[in-house]
C-alpha cells in the first residue's frame, strides 16, 4: 500500500480516485507540496511550466524516484524528459537498438538508459 494519490485544484487537495477534498487553503505550489509531503500523498507529475503529466487523460504518478503509475496502479514504462521535464513515452521501433523515448510535449528523442549514466 503506497502514499494516496491526490490531484490539485486550485488551492485545495482531492483524493484522485474519490474526488474527496483532503486539503483547502493552501495558496502556493510550496504549500501544497508541503503539506503532500507531510501527509503520505503524491502529486501528479509535471513539467517544468508546472503542467500535469497526463496519459488518457489520466494523471500520471512518480513513486518511489523512478516507478510512474496511473490511478489504477498500472505502472508504466516513461521517463521525463531532460529538456522540458514533459513526459517520454518508449519510441517502439524495432530497429532501434538503444532505449529511445520521445518526448510527448517537446518531441525531444533521448536515451534513458544514456542519460540515467551521465546523471
């Protein structure tokens, strides 16, 4: 059993599967991680302009540094991108012998495995 996956709305935390308010009156992003942290919950996953990472139109989650998961706890091979912070989905060609993601909100290609190494 891993944290309760939550979603923001405005200045209020909500369980993501309920729609149960959790949290209101927290004014900044610093608040809302705040009290995340402090609360075993976890956030959406976003990019650098602060945008949610969404699969099917379902919030993706991060757990546990590297393990991204959806609502129903399906986990999912992504990675994020190292330019935009956007979300890399596997480039399934099958020629292609390195581990290529390409980037769903910039197009950026890059190498997980690769750039796991240089990190």
């Amino acid at each position: 059993m891993g944290p309760t996956k939550a979603i923001v709305k405005g200045s209020a935390i909500y369980e993501a599967k309920t729609g149960k308010l959790i949290k209101d009156g927290l004014n900044t992003p610093e608040e809302i991680q705040d009290y995340a942290n402090h609360h075993y919950l976890v956030l959406p996953v976003v990019n650098k302009a602060c945008q949610p990472w969404l699969l099917d139109g379902e919030p993706i989650y991060c757990l546990r540094g590297t393990r991204y998961e959806n609502l129903n706890d399906e986990v999912l091979h992504l990675a994020k991108c190292p330019d935009c912070g956007g979300m890399g989905i596997r480039d399934d060609e099958p020629m292609v012998e390195s581990d290529c993601i390409r980037c769903v909100s910039c197009g950026h290609e890059f190498d997980a495995r690769l750039e796991m190494m240089e990190s």
